[in-house]
C-alpha cells in the first residue's frame, strides 16, 4: 500500500484554500453585524454564511481526499 501523491496534493491545495476561507468567512460576518444599519447589510452576511459553508464543506472534502490518498488501497488486479 503506497500513497498516492497526486491525491494528496489536491488534497493539500483545497486545504489551503479551504484554511483561506476560515480567516475570510468570519471576518466578512464580523464586517457585516459591525454594519447593521448599511443597506448591503444582508447581503454581505449571506455572501459571509455561504463563504462559512464553504469552509466546513470544504475542510471535509480535503480531509476525505487527504484520506483517500494515504489509506485507500488501489485495485491492482486487471481485468476483473
């Protein structure tokens, strides 16, 4: 069983972006509760809760490829 070094490089790449979106997600929300009364007020919270889902989907799907990429056993068998 070997790793799978192209996998884990993807994985790794949606980590990093995935790490990108846990400082911005919270910050935007924190801009938007600081600006209640601004019209854009809803807007910039839902673009800062999608920016948040994001996050969260994101670090599960980077895990489960990290995963995949050191665990996953390959099917070496050919033809079957």
């Amino acid at each position: 069983m070997r790793t799978d070094k192209n996998l884990l490089v993807k994985g790794l790449k949606y980590l990093s972006i995935t790490i990108g979106l846990m400082f911005l997600a919270p910050t935007v929300i924190y801009q938007a509760f600081k600006n209640q009364e601004h019209p854009f007020y809803w807007p910039v919270l839902i673009i800062g809760l999608i920016l948040a889902i994001g996050a969260i989907a994101g670090g599960f799907y980077s895990m489960k490829i990290i995963m995949d990429a050191l665990f996953q056993k390959k099917d070496t068998s050919i033809g079957e």
